[in-house]
C-alpha cells in the first residue's frame, strides 16, 4: 500500500495553503466590525429611550389635560393640570418643564398643555435628549 500525501490530493484544504494577503484577514474583520455593531446596538437603545420617553410625556400630557378641563376657574385648571404631570411624568425625564394655556378658559373655549422633557442618556455617554408632547387640548367641562 502506497500512502499518499496531502499535498498531492486534489481539493484538500492541505493542499493548498492560504495566500499570505488573506492571513490574520478574520482578525480584521472582527476588529473593525465589532465597534460597528457596538454602535448599531446603542442606537437602538438610544431610539428606544426616546420613543418610551415620547409615549410617557405624551400620556401625561393627556392626564394633565383631563384633569384640568374639569377644574372650575382657570388658575385651578393650570394647577390640577400640573399636579397630573407630576405624578405621570416617569423616572425617565431628568427634569421636565409644563406649560399650559387657560387662556381660552370657557365654555366654547380650549385648554392646552406642553410637557417637555429630558431624556437622561448619561449612560450611554450621550449628555441629554429632549422629548416634547403635542399640544393636547380639549374643551373644558363647565
């Protein structure tokens, strides 16, 4: 029996070596890609941070609404509207600012309010990010 070397069969990996240019060429590609999926993976979570934040600041938005259509005088409803966002808004929001628009504060007349919002991205090295509410409004209920 002869015995044949791997050199000298066709198609073995052995029988041909890799080029010199394609040697370490894995190592590369892992090197420039992982920092590139890093970053793919914390704008998702960048995105994802801001929609909830969207979503919450919105909610309370609609809260404060509710709750200041039902007030009876116009510096009442600024106040229950206010008291609504406090409690709504989330942990999410460093800081937050309200705004509210009684000034149409009658029957036939709309009340408005604006919650903005700071997103703490801190974490993630990225120093704040703002979410805003539409202007909600609704008629008020006297």
């Amino acid at each position: 029996m002869s015995t044949v070397h791997p050199r000298h069969v066709r198609g073995s990996a052995a029988a041909r070596p890799a080029p010199l240019s394609e040697v370490g060429s894995a190592a590369a590609e892992i090197v420039i890609l992982t920092p590139l999926l890093i970053i793919v993976a914390l704008l998702f979570v960048v995105g994802g941070r801001l929609a909830n934040g969207l979503q919450e600041v919105g909610a309370a938005a609609r809260s404060s609404v509710d709750s200041a259509v039902i007030a009876a005088t116009a510096s009442t409803a600024e106040t229950q509207g206010a008291a609504a966002a406090a409690s709504e808004v989330s942990h999410d929001c460093r800081s937050y600012s309200f705004a509210a628009d009684v000034a149409d504060f009658a029957p036939g007349g709309v009340v408005s309010v604006q919650i903005r919002c700071e997103v703490g991205l801190a974490a993630l090295g990225i120093p704040l990010c703002l979410a805003r509410s539409p202007w909600p409004s609704a008629p008020p209920a006297r």
